[in-house]
C-alpha cells in the first residue's frame, strides 16, 4: 500500500452473477484489501450512484479513493493502492 500504511476508501459495485466483479472482490480478499461491497442489482439508489460517478451501467465499477475504475483493471487497482 501507500508509504503511510492508509488505504484509501474503496468500493466495489457489482452484482452476484458478475464474473469480473467477484474476481475483483477475491483479488482484494487476497491482497489484504478492505473494502464495501455494494449489490445494485437490488439497491436502485446505488446503482444510479454507480451510474452518477463512472457515466456506466455495466459492473464492476471500482471506486478507490474518489476514483473510478470501469472493470476489473489490475494494473490500475494496483498502481492506486500501490500493490505490486
């Protein structure tokens, strides 16, 4: 992680039946990675937040920190909570 040991806020929008979003959600169990699971296949309200902050309808939409990741980027999760 960063060189103070803070991890920024991250949040996963997904839903149960997305591949990319639970691959996603295991990487960041893996790397130690906290972070708020959020379902808008039930929560309507969330989901037009997800829509609100990334312009997509589709999931994962990772939002770390304030920003937003559109999929299950790697190289991009890694560089903004610095994992190697």
């Amino acid at each position: 992680m960063t060189d103070t040991n803070v991890q920024p806020k991250v949040v996963v929008f997904s839903t149960p039946t997305c591949s990319y979003c639970n691959m996603a959600k295991s990487y960041f169990r893996e790397k130690g990675v906290k972070f708020t699971d959020i379902d808008v296949s039930r929560d309507q309200a969330a989901a037009r937040d997800m829509v609100r902050r990334s312009g997509q309808m589709g999931v994962p939409v990772i939002d770390i920190g304030g920003r937003i990741i559109v999929g299950f980027n790697r190289p991009q999760i890694n560089s903004l909570l610095g994992i190697k």
